[in-house]
C-alpha cells in the first residue's frame, strides 16, 4: 500500500508565493495522475478562491463544509472534503471564522496536535498520494498544529531584497516543532517570483544555497502575470494556461517533488 505523503507550504512572511505554489503543484501532481488532497489552512481563503469563486467560498463556509468546523469540533477531516472538478484533487476549504482557531485551541487537550487527529483517519485510507496544506503567514500554535502532522515542510521564498527577512526564525520555529515532531523534514525552499535581470535575485540564490538546515529546489519561478490572470478566474496557472513560463516552471518543480522520495 502506497503511503500518504503530507506537505505542508510554510514561510512566516505574506506574500512569499505560499498559495500559489501549492495550488498549482497540487494541480500539477493531479494532472500527472495523483491522488491529492489540498488542505486551506490560511483564514484569507486564498487556496479556497484559487478554484472556487467568492459565492461557492460563502456557501463553504455557511454550510460548515471547512476547516474550522471540523478542527473546532475535533471531527474527521473526511467529511469536510470537496472535489474541486479536476480529476484526483480535493479541497478542505477554508473560512474566515480561521480567525480565531488560536483562541479556540487554546484550552484543548493536547492542543499541538488536534489537527493531527483530525488528519489521521483521511491519511490511514491511504487514498490520497499527497495532501497539501497551504499554511498562514504566522508562527503559531495554529501552524505547530500544521507542521505537527506533516512529513514535510515546503518553504516558498520571495526572490526579493524583503524575501528572507523571517526566514531565520521560521528555522528557529521548525527546530522547535521538531521535538513535538522528531520526523518532521524540510523538503526545501522553492524560489519565487524570480526576476533574472536583477542583482538581488542572484544574491538571493546565493544566500539561500548556503543554507545548512535546506536545500533549494532547482527550479525557480519566475515573475508571471499569467499567475495573477489564473487567480482573477479562480484557477491554477497549471490548468489556466499550460504554456506560459510560471506553469511549465511549477511542472517542472512538481516532478522535483515527485522525485524527492526516491533520493
Ligand atoms: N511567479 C509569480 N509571478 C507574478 N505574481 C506572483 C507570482 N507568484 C505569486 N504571485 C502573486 O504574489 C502574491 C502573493 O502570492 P501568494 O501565493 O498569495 O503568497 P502567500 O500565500 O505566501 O501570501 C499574489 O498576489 C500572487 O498573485
Ligand atoms: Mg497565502
């Protein structure tokens, strides 16, 4: 029996390429025949409204089909799964009641790993090869919940003069949850946003190579407003427009992911 892979896309600043990065390599693994399931972990929605619209999200969120409701209550992730249209990719969808899931973990039992058991019944199916969780931009007990029931944590880097800034206590926050989770492993820092014609985008490379707690990935992505036009209609650039550069990038990083497991 294949087992579950969980990711979850973390990096403590906003705007580092979190959502994007996991929609479409989400989307990508899917298109290449994987079972995958995506988890919105964030309260701004923004995984939900990259494959449904503002209403579709309402209607998720007033149902009580997300996240919030099944973490709150404690209940199997299972029942809180929506098909997002394109073959063998689901969807836990987000709602802003996320807002206060910190206030409400607080006085649970064992409150690091709530998540984890919400998680645990969809992950001992074995049906999904890979769940994905795009992950808010804080460093929280709500996020200790994320990483305390992933294998691996995917970090998302702006190729920006502000990109690393947090970066070094988001290390900081990893090394911590470690000893709640010992097998917890980076899988790696993914490079967003590249603009090859600026200086600081080597010099980013260069800093984040040097890391000693990651390696890169060796596919960057570069700046693409194809990304931007997929999000205005609720898509990943993947699926939007498979020829323009960021998506023939994300498959490319997608197969590096892929691939890692077999290193
Ligand atoms: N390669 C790219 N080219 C152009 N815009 C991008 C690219 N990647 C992300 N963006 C834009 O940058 C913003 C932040 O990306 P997002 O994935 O939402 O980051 P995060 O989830 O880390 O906050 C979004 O508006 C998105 O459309
Ligand atoms: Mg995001």
């Amino acid at each position: 029996m294949s087992k579950t892979v969980v990711i979850a896309f973390a990096n403590n600043k906003g705007g580092s390429g979190k959502t994007t990065t996991c929609s479409n390599v989400a989307c990508a693994m899917a298109a290449m025949g994987k079972k995958v399931l995506m988890i919105d972990g964030d309260m701004q929605l923004n995984l939900t409204l990259s494959y449904f619209d503002e209403e579709k999200a309402l209607e998720f969120s007033e149902s009580g089909k997300n996240l919030y409701e099944a973490v709150k209550n404690e209940k199997d992730l299972s029942d809180f799964i929506v098909e997002t249209g394109y073959k063998g990719l689901d969807l836990v969808p987000s709602t802003s009641l996320m807002s206060s899931i910190e206030f409400d973990l607080f006085t649970k039992w064992q409150r690091e790993f709530i998540f984890k058991k919400c998680l645990e019944p969809v992950r001992a199916r074995g049906y999904y090869d890979y769940i994905l969780i795009d992950a808010p931009p804080t460093l929280g007990g709500w996020v200790m919940n994320l990483m305390c029931a992933s294998d691996y944590i995917l970090i998302p880097v702006e190729a920006s003069p502000w990109g690393l800034f947090g970066l070094a206590n988001l290390f900081e926050f990893y090394h911590k949850v470690k000893t709640l989770a010992p097998a917890l492993k980076v899988m790696g820092i993914a490079v967003t946003k590249a603009d090859e014609r600026k200086k600081y985008f080597k010099q980013t490379l260069e800093i984040l190579s040097d890391l000693k707690d990651a390696k890169l990935f060796n596919t960057y992505i570069r700046v693409d407003s194809a990304i931007e036009w997929s999000q205005d209609n609720s898509k990943p650039v993947v699926a939007y427009r498979k020829t323009s550069r960021s998506a023939i990038e994300y498959t490319k990083l997608t197969k590096e992911i892929l691939a890692y497991g077999n290193r």
